[in-house]
C-alpha cells in the first residue's frame, strides 16, 4: 500500500490499489479523449489522468472500483497529479477497505467527549433537554453523526468531519459568547451544535458521500430546520420565541442568498454562527491544500478561497 499523503513528484506506481471517487470523460485541446479521476485513500484524494484511453493496458472499470494502477507522479498547478499509464480492476484480496476512507486526524470519541462538555455549559433546561435528545439519548443519531462527513469535497470531507466541524464551529462561538456577553450564549450554542445537523439525510454515507435525493432537492439547511422543529414539538414547555430564533439562526447560517441561505442573520447570534461558520470551513480548506503540498511556495488557486494560495514562510529560530 502506498498512501496518497506519502506520494512525491517523480515517484513511479506500480500495481497500486485507489478507490476511485469519480470518473469522467474529457476532451482534450486537440479533440482526444481522456479519463479525470479522482483517487481516493483514507489519507486523502489526488487527481489521475488517463490520456490514452485505448491504451490496452487501461481496462474497463467505472466509478467506486478499487483499481491497481501503474503511473507516474507529476505536479500541475502545485498540486500532485498521476499520469496513468496501466489500469485494472483490483482483485478481492489486494485491498482492505479501510485503507480507502479518509477519517479525521483527531480523535472521534475525544472530540465527542468535548461536544458534550459544551452542551454541559448550557444553563436554560429546554434548551439543553433538546441538545440532549439529540446527542446523548438517540442512538441511532449519535453513532451516525460521529461518522458522517461534513461535506463532499469543499471541507471536512472525512469520517468524522461533521463532528470535527461542529466541534469547531461550536468552540468559536462559545469564545464568542464570553468576549461578545450580549449575545445568548444557550441560543448561539445550541445553533451551533445543530446548524448542520442536515448533512446526515444530505449526503450519503461512505464510500459513496455524495448528495442524496433529499439533499439536492431541498439541502441540508431546509434539513436541518425540519429535524429541529420535529423534535422540539416533543418537548413540552419548550419556549415558543427560542424555537423561532434557533430555527432562523439555522436557516441564515450560510449568510447570504447566493450561499445558499434562505435567510439571512437577523439576529446577533445567527450572525456569529455564520462567521464561526464561516472561519472554521475556511481553516480548513486551506489546511487541505496546504498540508502535504511539495511546493513551499504558490500552491494554485482555490476556487473556494477565492485566492491563489501559498504556504507561509516559517519563522527561523534564533
């Protein structure tokens, strides 16, 4: 097994097992066609190109194949790419399976652990009682969410991800709850911790975590609001002005219509979900592109960052 974390330009592949994450069939400038993949291990993806598609050394497989591969490493753009020159479907017993799903360098249980710290910082009793119902006394719901991703690919798209990110994003703001005192920090923690509780019925499960029915036609934010209102209608007394106000910051989180937002924030907590929302993605996102990259340097632009992006120079001790 050669791990995708561990490939550097110039290395040459042979009989290598990927999963491949996504296959598609482009045309080239002079009109030839290639295969785009996507590789995948649990260390991380990389792109393969197939420039000679009747090369008969390429045999038939399709997406979500685990394939051996003979290739070349480049680097396009700063970014490790595999020149493909032999591929096959891989035998039963050339893999093990949890080789190939990417999980979070962190530790899933620890970070749980700390998610229910927070929930434990909750002082309003209904508030905490719904945080409760979701994730000490549903099962079913606990053992899903530890495991689920947070996205395909943009960020967080690892086992474990969803918890990573709602870990995060649910730190920032209970940072931002004791430097900004005016904000409800019970309604902002809450938010924070069920803001994307959607992505569960979103995306599939791996191997496959791509976008169910359900989330291409209504997405996780819509989701997310409904799941909230069900479980609320469950608990009696539960304070009818939260409710609303949980509801909106959930459906403003993304901030902005063209995000994807059906509202955006009008409440100082909605807005601090959103920017804790917002950072802790973005961290992300660029610690995806840069960890592991060869180039010290400009490392290509990310469409979204918006930026072309680059490692920074490291501090010499003196």
């Amino acid at each position: 097994m050669r791990f995708i974390e561990t490939l550097r330009e110039g290395d040459r592949l042979a009989q290598v097992v990927y999963l491949v994450k996504s296959k598609a069939t482009m045309t080239s400038k002079t009109g030839k066609p290639y295969y785009a993949l996507t590789l995948q291990d649990k260390t991380g993806t990389v792109d393969g190109k197939v420039w000679d598609t009747n090369n008969s050394g390429i045999e038939d497989f399709e997406a979500m194949d685990y394939v051996s591969i003979d290739s070349e490493v480049t680097s396009f753009n700063g970014n490790l790419q595999l020149n493909i020159r032999r591929l096959r479907r891989a035998n039963e017993g050339e893999y093990f399976e949890s080789d190939y799903f990417p999980v979070s360098h962190k530790d899933i249980e620890a970070m749980y652990q700390e998610l229910l710290k927070l929930i434990g910082k909750v002082k309003n009793p209904k508030v905490k009682e719904l945080l409760e119902s979701f994730f000490v006394k549903d099962e079913a719901f606990v053992k899903a969410f530890k495991s689920h991703s947070a996205a395909k690919t943009v960020h967080h798209g690892f086992i474990g991800g969803l918890l990573e990110h709602t870990l995060g994003v649910t730190t920032l703001c209970y940072c931002l709850a004791k430097l900004y005192p005016q904000l409800n920090s019970d309604l902002l923690l809450a938010a924070a911790m069920l803001h994307d509780i959607g992505k569960l019925r979103e995306i599939s499960d791996f191997p496959t975590n791509d976008y169910t029915d359900e989330g291409q036609l209504l997405g996780h934010i819509v989701i997310g609001y409904e799941m909230v209102g069900e479980r609320i209608k469950n608990i009696p007394g539960f304070p009818e002005r939260t409710a609303v106000e949980l509801r909106h910051c959930i459906l403003a989180h993304h901030g902005e219509f063209e995000f994807g937002s059906p509202k955006k924030p009008a409440l100082m907590e909605a807005a601090a979900l959103h920017y804790a929302d917002t950072m802790d993605a973005r961290m992300e996102t660029f610690i995806e592109q840069v960890v592991g990259a060869q180039n010290s340097e400009w490392l290509g632009f990310n469409r979204f960052i918006d930026s072309n992006v680059r490692k920074t120079t490291p501090l010499e001790d003196k």
